[in-house]
C-alpha cells in the first residue's frame, strides 16, 4: 500500500466520515502568530484581550481551517487529495484549553470532475464553533497494468 494515497475516489461513500481533535495551547496560538503574521492583539495580549467582548484571548479563527485541513489531507480523503475549496463560518471563539474537534463528512461525490464536497464542523465543549463545506480533488484508483 502507499502510504502517500489515502481513500481513492472509487472507495469513497456519502456519508463517509472522519475527525481530528487537538486541545488548543497557548504555544499554539504564539506559533500560529508568528507562521502566518497575524498578530492581532486579541490572540496575543491578554491585557488588551480583557478589554474585549471575549474578555479574554481567544484563537485564530483559521485554526479551525488548519484541522479541516488536517482531516481532508490525512484520514478522509487522505494523502494524494488536494484542497480546492472551503467555505468556513465562524460561530464561537476558541479559547486555550479547548478541545476542538474537526469532523468531515462526505456530502456529494462527482465521479467525472474527480471532486467530492465535505461538510466541515469543529466543535469545542460540545458546542459548534466553525461550519461550512470543502471540496477537495481525489486520484481515481490506477489501471492496473499488464506484465
């Protein structure tokens, strides 16, 4: 088996469903802040975070992306699919400490275009934090090839 490809298209189902969970921490958050340079102060002072409607720091809200992405390129579809689209609404602050869990669900499966649309929900503390859909492009299973 190899272990870049992940499900292929053929072995794929609606209804199919997957997860990655990971407590937030505040090196998390630090880290996310200095790979991608945003550094709104809400993220990263608490100080001026106190000051705020969430009363305290809360997470990048594209951290509920990254383990969407994080589900989509290692469990379902897995490796060899590639991330085309994600439409991502944002319900409830994550804050450190929390465990948020990613979860993809095959929605539609279009055989011709290769492509399969997931919902996407992450959830903290049983309550939805981040929704919306993705759509991703997977490998048909190879032709076998003749000796």
């Amino acid at each position: 088996m190899n272990p870049y490809q992940g499900h292929y298209l053929e072995d794929l189902a609606v209804g199919m469903s997957d997860c990655v969970t990971k407590t937030i921490s505040e090196s998390d958050i630090l880290q996310f802040a200095d790979i991608t340079g945003d550094t709104n102060p809400i993220h990263i002072d608490a100080e001026y975070a106190a000051t705020t409607t969430f009363g305290k720091r809360i997470a990048h809200g594209m951290f509920a992306g990254g383990l969407i992405s994080a589900v989509l390129g290692t469990r379902l579809p897995g490796p060899g699919a590639i991330y085309l689209e994600q439409h991502l609404e944002f319900k409830l602050p994550i804050h450190i400490g929390d465990a948020i869990t990613a979860i993809a669900t095959i929605e539609e499966i279009d055989l011709r275009r290769k492509k399969v649309k997931l919902t996407t929900n992450c959830t903290a503390n049983g309550k939805t934090v981040a929704q919306g859909y993705a759509i991703v492009m997977v490998n048909k299973r190879p032709k076998p090839t003749s000796a």
